[in-house]
C-alpha cells in the first residue's frame, strides 16, 4: 500500500476530486495547508502599502491505496492539477507498513 500526498492550488480541488472518485477511489482526506517553493511568495497592496505574502494558500491530499493503484492515481492528479504555471504543486508517493479500521480491526487493504 502507498499514500499519496499532493499540494495543489486550492482552485484545482474540484477537478482533482471528481476524477480520483470515478476511478473508484473511496476516501480522500483535504487540508487546507500554506507554503511556498520555488515560487517564494508574491507581493499584494493594502491600503496602498506593498507587502509581501510569504506563505501561499494551497490544498494538501491524502489517499492511500494498493500499489496497483498508485500510477493511476498519480497520473489523475498530475493531469487535473496541472495549470502550467509556477505553483502547481507537487505529489509524494510513501509506503505504509499498516492499517487499522478503529471500528471493526480490521488490517491492510480490507481497511481501505
């Protein structure tokens, strides 16, 4: 099994959302997280003084799922969240060892 975690912008939720679930991908946990990368912030004005916005408003996505799976899944979001701009985001691909459904006990990909 793997966990995919992608930050993406937020206007891209949608979009990213209703194509993982048509491929049947059941659970999908959001964050609204900030950061920044290589595009380091932007300039805003209020009230007529500039200032600098360090940490941009992104989406953080956390699915988990069977290996064969995971290129798929991978593919979905990169096509979805893709805008072609600086400030895309990124996808990490991470092993889980285990899972446990609280409710029931039950372990693996049956607690998927």
């Amino acid at each position: 099994m793997k966990k995919i975690e992608a930050i993406i912008k937020p206007f891209k939720l949608d979009d990213v959302k209703e194509k993982l679930t048509e491929v049947g991908i059941r659970g999908i946990t959001i964050s609204e997280v900030k950061g920044f990368g290589r595009q380091k912030g932007h300039t805003e004005l209020y009230r007529g003084a500039e200032y600098v916005i360090d940490f941009i408003p992104k989406i953080k996505i956390e699915v988990v799922l069977p290996d064969e799976m995971v290129d798929d899944a991978v593919n979905i979001i990169m096509e979805s969240a893709k805008t072609g701009r600086i400030g895309d985001g990124k996808i990490f691909v991470t092993s889980i060892d285990q899972i446990v459904r609280i409710r029931t006990g039950e372990t693996g990909e049956e607690a998927l």
